[in-house]
C-alpha cells in the first residue's frame, strides 16, 4: 500500500489515471477537497486524508491512496516527469527507486558505452536516513567509483564525514578504496590568485592522504570542468537551445579565441570548441576510468555485471508483463463469465416467470373450482330444505325440535343456520298452503296463498343468500391473500437472486424496494332479490246443469282452480339452480380477471426490474473501460512484448555464456 500526494487536484487526476491503466492497482482510494474530479477507472473516494498535510514534509491536500494487486511488490512506470518523481521520492512507502535515463550526449562518446552511471543521494539528509545506506550499497557494488568534490569548497563538513565513513568501511573491505577516483569540479572557476591549480590539485591529493588515511596514486585525483564539458558535448549533439550556445558555451569558446565571432572562420571557432574540452580536462577523468577497468580485471566484470543487471530487468519486466496479462485475462474472464451467468440468470428468470403464470392458472382453476363447490353445497341444501317440506318430512307436533335436529344433523352451510325461527314456521306454512290448497272456483284465493307462497320464499332465499355472500368473500379474501403472498414470493426471489448474483461480481446498486402488487378484490357477487314470481297453479272448467222454471234444464261452465305443488316445487327449485349458476359465472369471471391481472402485473414488474439491473450492468460494464475495446489490443500487445522479452533474455543468456568464458586480455 502506498500514499500518493498532489498539490494541484488535476496532478492527482492525471497520474492517477495513468497508474491506474498499467494494471499494478487493485484499489484506489481518493481523498480531495476538489468535488469535481473524474477518474476513468472506479476509486473510492473518502472523507479524511490518509497523511497529515505537510508543506515541509512535500505532503499535500490531494492525496491517493494504491493497494497493490497480488503479487505485486514492485512496479515500473515510463516518462516520468518532476512532479510524479517528487511523489515518489519523499515517500515512506517506498523502499527503492530506480530512475533509468539515456545520457543523449553521451552516446556517440563509444568507449563509454555499456557503462551505467548511478548518482548516489546525499549521506547528510535528516529527512532521510537510509541515503547514508543506499550510497554505501552502491559503492560496494560499483566497478568504480567516482567522488565529486567542489574546488570552491573544499572538504566541507559533509565532506569531512562521508570520507571518514569511507575510510572506516576499508576496516572491513581492503579493497574498498581501490576503486575510488577523486574528480575536483570547478577548475574553470580558478581566479588565478595564489598557487597554481595543479599545486590546487596536488594539495587535496595531499590531505586525501595524509588526513584521511587514503593511499592514491596522484592520477586518481583529477581535476574537471563538468559543465564547458557537458555544453560541449550538448553542442556536438545539437542539443544546445540558442540561449545556452549564446550566453553560456560561447563564453567559455571566447577564452581561446583572438577576435570576436563575427570575425572568425568556422575552422577557428570548431578549434576554439574542441580547446573548451582539452580545457575541461574530462577526457582525462574517462581515460583513468577506461585504463583501470581495463587493466585491473574490471572489464570482464563490468560486461557480466550489465548482462546480469539486463538479465534482472528483462526477467522483472517479463513477470511484470505477465502479472498484466493474468490480470487482463482474470478481467476479461471474469466479465465473460458474468455475462454468460447473467444470461442464464435472464433465462432462468424467463422460465420462472413462466412457472409463476403456470402457477396462478392452476390457483385460479382450483379457486374457481372450490367457489363452484360452495355455489353447489348452499343450492343443494336449499333443495334439501324444499323437497323434506314439500314431502312432508317435518310435519308433526314437534316441528321445531325436529327441524333443529336436521339442521344440525343435514347442513354445514352457514347459509341455513342463519334463518330465524320464525323463517323456519311461515316457509313451512308457505309450503304447506299450496301443499295442502284444496281445488277452488276462487281465482283471488289462489293468487293470494301464490303470491304468499313468493313472499316467504324470496325472503328466505334472501336471507340464506346474503350469508353465503359474505362467507364466500371471506374465503375469497382469504385464498386470494394467499395466492398473491406465494406469487410475490416467487417474484422477489427471482430478482433477488439476479440481483444478487450481480451486486457480488460487480458491486452495482441493489434494488431494495420490495415489489408491490394489487390485490385482487371481489366485487358484489350475485344477489337475489326476487324470484318465483310466476303463478304456478292449474285451472280446469265444469259443466254445471240446472232445472229452471220452465221445467227445462241449463246448461253453465264454472271455472275450478288448483295448484300443482310437485310442479312448483320443481320451478322453485330450479330457479336457484339458475341463480348459483349465475353466481358461479360471475364470481369465476371475478377470480379469472383478478388472477390475470396479477399474474400481468407481476410479469410487468419482473420485466422492470430486470431493464434496472441490466442498466445498472450496462453501466458498471462502462466504468471498467479497460475491459472494453481496447482490452484485446492491448493483451496483444503484451503478448508480443513477452514474446520479445523472452527472446531478449535467451540471447541475454547466450552473450553471458561466452562473455564467462572469455580471457580478461581479449575484451579491452
């Protein structure tokens, strides 16, 4: 884990960035005051900044904070600029940082080639206590080693106390100091006052010796003038910009010139150039560096060494390219494997939804089914109660105590056992007029013992109904809460799984709102209001003869009336039979609209949500853009750099076979 820290909030963006499309990043938290930034890969972003703010620590308000992927300890970025290098630098986090950086200037300068210079940190820092170790690890490395002092300031403090560590170290390593060289920078800053600057020379060669216990030869310490140097060189590779060459080089070429330099040819201004180097004295530095690394065994050395550094980094690159490409591939895996679970998932909720709407249509057939059977139960005690009346199965003294006993011995409907006392005794007297109604010439009296015989009738029906009405809601109520619990229970599992499924592989948002149908509601069922309003009776005609005062007889028709009891019993009877068939179709239309309804409703939701979590994967597809189009380019191109590391490390391998074998004399 390491702590990065920006001053500027765009640095923080722009890096970031950058780091994050190298794949080394597993997560990346955020913690700025700037609320607009925009990352192209998911950070989490945090409230408190991971570090104290620091000004004189290089801490600063924009801060990062990277866990490394597995197996990650290290990584390696390209063109990297001041501010990302100061990051880096002051950083606890960070136990070694290696720059690597061509020297432009020096690449035609061949007998310098194959030699890598490292510019070892200050041993003084407070700040920093490891650079004393880190300089002292690379001194005891090194093939040889260079020590810088400035001619204008000699053996200062920190001077004194890093040759007194150097001279200590030769306690434990004779051969320590054998490979030091003293370069005294500067000498063009010689005013000329006093000795001479070789007796300037010859004086730090001195107290080398003498003070600090060293024993150089006078070659080993050289004087230099890095920068007429480094300008000169700057110039051969035209990479002098016009300021430089005009304030800077062309004051030191000025010094060998006799006129100015518009009145100079360009061979004696190429000469005046070539005299600035003789004069910086650094070929002489190079060739006491060359001759000792030739002639001490070095050489053979310093070939294998840059083998076995290339070795090392073309095996950390080649791990590096390989951790990226697992990496790639684990991704690109994974999101394949996720769309092809969550394609499953869709069909999987597809056939569920299928066995919901399978499910609801058999509730509905079994509800219908359970209503038609009550339908039929309070027309069948109803036919019950008519047919023992109108065969006289309650006639007798004891009519209220036998009609108890078969109501409680004949009917479990609620229905029949709401009917009062009195209902029972005048639906028997109803029945029992027209039973029991005797042939009549009287039309009125027919018509009123029918139109009583209605009255009592529509007024039992009417009670016995409304009872089985609300019964029948009830159960209704009660079946149809329980089919719309098991149905939404089926719904949320489908979505929850998907839902779930998702959030686990791709973090995206649940949908915790719990699904919400209407229930089904059941309306007013068939009521009956009047019935049996047809009379129901016989008539016949008779001849009636009588003897008249003229001793003759007349002749006369009398109208006689009766009731067919069996036939109204029958039409009674079959007039319910056609009411609870009404009933039935439209309570069955009541639960097959209701049932629809829901199983609508619950297809619909499924549906909706499904589009939110295929939105929601959509979208978390897009955040992770390096799984997008440009994943596969770039797994190729990892893979034809792995390809080309491989075969750098097996011609790497060969070169140090032969290198190994060669004699130290041959490769000067």
């Amino acid at each position: 884990m390491i702590v990065l820290s920006y001053r500027d909030p765009q640095d923080l963006q722009k890096y970031l960035d950058k780091y994050l499309r190298n794949g080394w990043i597993g997560k990346a938290e955020v913690y700025s005051e700037e609320k607009s930034l925009q990352f192209d890969s998911p950070v989490d972003f945090v409230k408190s900044a991971f570090a104290p703010v620091s000004e004189t620590n290089d801490i600063h308000a924009n801060q990062a904070r990277l866990t490394l992927n597995k197996g990650y300890s290290s990584f390696s970025l390209t063109d990297v600029s001041q501010i990302e290098l100061g990051s880096f630098i002051n950083n606890d986090a960070v136990k070694e940082l290696k720059i690597h950086a061509p020297v432009k200037y020096l690449t035609k300068q061949v007998r310098l080639e194959g030699i890598q210079f490292v510019d070892t940190p200050g041993t003084n820092s407070a700040r920093h206590a490891d650079h004393k170790r880190i300089t002292f690890d690379f001194i005891d490395k090194a093939n040889a080693v260079v020590y810088v002092i400035n001619f204008t300031t000699c053996f200062t403090e920190s001077d004194a106390l890093l040759l007194e560590e150097i001279r200590r170290q030769r306690q434990y390593n004779s051969r320590f100091c054998d490979k030091l060289f003293f370069a005294v920078n500067k000498i063009d800053q010689d005013n000329g006052n006093g000795q001479t600057l070789q007796d300037s020379i010859s004086s730090i060669h001195s107290t080398l010796n003498n003070d600090y216990g060293f024993d150089l030869p006078r070659e080993r310490v050289i004087g230099v003038a890095a920068l007429p140097a480094l300008l000169y060189r700057m110039s051969q590779n035209d990479l002098l910009t016009k300021k430089e060459l005009r304030q800077t080089f062309n004051g030191y070429v000025g010094r060998f010139l006799d006129d100015d330099f518009l009145n100079i040819s360009r061979e004696d201004a190429n000469a005046a150039k070539e005299q600035v180097l003789n004069w910086s004295n650094i070929e002489s530095l190079e060739t006491e560096l060359v001759k000792y690394l030739s002639h001490n065994n070095k050489t053979q050395e310093l070939v294998l060494d840059a083998i076995r550094k290339g070795l090392t980094f073309l095996q950390t690159y080649e791990q590096d390219v390989q951790q990226k490409l697992a990496i790639f591939r684990t991704d690109l895996e994974k999101l394949k494997k996720l769309t092809e679970k969550f394609t499953e998932s869709l069909q999987e909720a597809g056939d569920r939804k299928k066995l919901i709407s399978e499910s609801l249509s058999s509730d509905q057939d079994a509800l219908t089914d359970k209503i038609n059977s009550r339908y039929t139960r309070f027309k069948e005690e109803f036919k019950t109660i008519i047919s023992d009346m109108f065969d006289g199965k309650y006639d007798g003294s004891g009519f209220k105590n036998t009609i108890s006993q078969a109501i409680a011995r004949n009917f479990s409907g609620a229905s029949t056992r709401a009917l009062t006392s009195q209902q029972w005794e005048l639906l028997k007297q109803a029945v029992d007029s027209v039973r029991f109604f005797t042939e009549t010439s009287s039309e009125s009296r027919a018509k009123t013992t029918l139109n009583n015989y209605t009255v009592t009738i529509n007024d039992v029906v009417r009670s016995m109904y409304s009872v089985f009405e609300s019964e029948l809601k009830s159960f209704c109520n009660k079946e149809q809460s329980l089919i719309y619990k098991r149905s939404n229970g089926q719904a949320e599992s489908i979505l929850l799984r998907l839902n779930q499924d998702l959030n686990q592989d791709l973090g995206i948002p649940k949908i915790e709102n719990p699904i919400i149908f209407d229930q089904i509601t059941f309306a007013e069922l068939t009521s009956i209001r009047d019935m049996v309003n047809a009379q129901v009776y016989d008539q016949r005609s008779e001849e009636q003869r009588t003897y008249g005062a003229s001793g003759s007889y007349d002749s006369d028709y009398i109208k006689f009336i009766s009731i067919n009891s069996n036939l109204l019993k029958s039409k009674t009877i079959r007039t319910v039979e056609t009411i609870v068939i009404n009933g039935k179709a439209k309570a069955g239309e009541i639960v097959r609209s209701g049932i629809e309804s829901l199983s609508h409703q619950i297809e619909q939701e499924i549906d909706r949500r499904i589009t939110i979590i295929k939105t929601n994967l959509d979208k978390s597809v897009q955040e992770r853009k390096s799984l997008g189009d440009n994943v596969l380019p770039e797994i190729e191109k990892l893979e034809t750099d792995l390809d080309l590391t491989r075969q750098a490390i097996t011609s790497l391998n060969e070169i140090y076979k032969f290198t190994e074998n060669l004699q130290t004399n041959s490769i000067s």
